[in-house]
C-alpha cells in the first residue's frame, strides 16, 4: 500500500549479523563507522543489517548511485546484464537495481551472512526482487555461469582491500592487495568479460592500473568523492563511452 510504514524486521539471531541502533551498541573499534550508517544507507533506520567488515566495506549510498548512473551512461544498448561479482551487503546491487535500466542483475557474495543482509536491505529499498542472488566464489562462478553473457555483461567489482588499514598507505600497491591482487581480479575475470568496472582504494597506484589500458586507447580513472574527499576511484576498462 503506498505511504504504509513497513515496521523494520529484527536481523535473524544469528552470528555476525545486526542492525546497531545506537553508538553503545557498536563495538569500540566501529563506533567511528556507526556515525556515517545513513551515508551508507539513508534507510538505515528502516532497518538496514550490516556485518562487523560491512561497516568499514560498504560503499556509500551516494557514491553507488553515481556510480551505477555513469555506467549507465557510458554503455550501450546492448549491455543488458549486470554481475556484481563481491556483492557485500548490498549497496551497488540496490543502486544497479533502482536505475532500472538493467534486464538482469546477478549478485554474487561468498560470505552467506552478507549475502543474507544484502537481499535484506533489498527488500528495505523495494528491489530484492530485481536481483538475483549467488551465494558462491565468484571466481568459480564467473566461468561456470556467465561465460555465454560476456558480451552482453558488465562486470562490477568492488574486492576486499585487505581490511581497513589500507587506508594508511600513501599509493595502495594493487600487486600485493589482499586477498586478490589486481593482476589476478583481472586475469580471471577478463576471460568471462571484457567489460568491467573496478571499485579500488583512493590511493591505487595508477601505474599499476594503466597497464590494463588496451593497445592505443584511453581507460577512464573517475574518483568518487563526499564532501570534497575522495573515497575511492573506479576504473572502467572495455566497452564505455563517456561524453566528453
Ligand atoms: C568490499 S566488500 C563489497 C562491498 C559491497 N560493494 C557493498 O557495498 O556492500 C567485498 C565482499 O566480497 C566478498 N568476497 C570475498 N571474496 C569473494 C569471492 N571470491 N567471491 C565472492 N565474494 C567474495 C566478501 O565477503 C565481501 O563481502
């Protein structure tokens, strides 16, 4: 019914997964993380379940949706499938959702807690339905089920940065990122995609992702930023067209 107020559903009794409502029931070491959760999800308090590492992995509500619409702007018609292939708690699969311009959109998570929070916080923003859920190692998955889609598919990744001391280095080395280097994110994926956004640390070493460029042509590098600070950039490697 429109206007209805859904009442927020308690996250389910089980191990690593909440929704903090007050700064006391943060843990010491994410208490900093607790005052940004309606930049993170302006529906936080509808109800919004994190893990302990979604609070300090998640990518900001207003830079998902930037995100999700510069994709949106930059490909073709013929692009109609969207992976995201480390799906977290959800954030860039609702914003690729809410665009409504994708015919599928396939969320893949290897942590079934995550996952569990993502299709939650879906259903908060109205499009759990839009989605389709993968629990499983996107590594193994990818090649298993989307080979057929390549051509058709956007690859979106946002990997684990090795926890939330990357945020000390002065140029993030992509080489020895944990657990997946850049070199292997990219191995493997580019065998199922050519076309693939990845969301990587502010301070990636742009040497390092330069290399990625194809013969003689230009790979967009775009920050994103809240408040004037940059968060993190994406690069966007294959099939986009960004206006001039
Ligand atoms: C940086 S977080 C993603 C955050 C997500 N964009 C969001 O907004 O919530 C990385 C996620 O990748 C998951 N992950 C790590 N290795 C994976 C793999 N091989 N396949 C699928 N998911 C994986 C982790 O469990 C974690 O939830």
């Amino acid at each position: 019914m429109p206007g209805a107020i859904i009442e927020p559903e308690n996250p389910p009794d089980e191990e690593g997964i909440h929704h903090w409502t007050t700064l006391t029931d943060a843990p010491k070491d994410h208490k900093k993380y607790f005052g940004q959760r309606h930049k993170f999800f302006s529906k936080y308090d509808e109800g919004i379940w994190m893990t302990d590492d979604a609070w300090f992995e998640v990518t900001p509500e207003p830079i998902a949706n930037k995100i999700a619409a510069h994709i949106s702007e930059a490909v073709g018609p013929e692009k109609s499938v969207l992976i995201d292939a480390f799906a977290g708690v959800g954030a860039n699969a609702i914003a690729f959702a809410l665009e409504g311009r994708w015919e599928h959109i396939f969320a893949i998570e290897k942590n079934p807690a995550a996952l569990k929070c993502a299709k939650h916080n879906a259903k908060v923003y109205g499009v759990e339905k839009k989605i389709s859920w993968v629990n499983g190692d996107c590594f193994d998955i990818l090649p298993q089920r989307y080979s057929d889609m390549g051509d058709k598919a956007v690859l979106f990744a946002s990997p684990p940065w090795g926890g939330p001391g990357y945020s000390t280095d002065k140029v993030f080395n992509l080489s020895t990122m944990q657990p997946y280097s850049l070199d292997f994110i990219y191995s493997r994926f580019s065998r199922v995609c050519k076309t693939m956004v990845l969301y990587l640390p502010r301070t990636s070493d742009l040497n390092q992702i330069a290399k990625f460029a194809p013969e003689g042509k230009k790979l967009e590098v775009a920050h994103y930023c809240i408040t004037g600070a940059s968060k993190a950039l994406c690069v966007y490697i294959g099939d986009f067209n960004f206006p001039e």
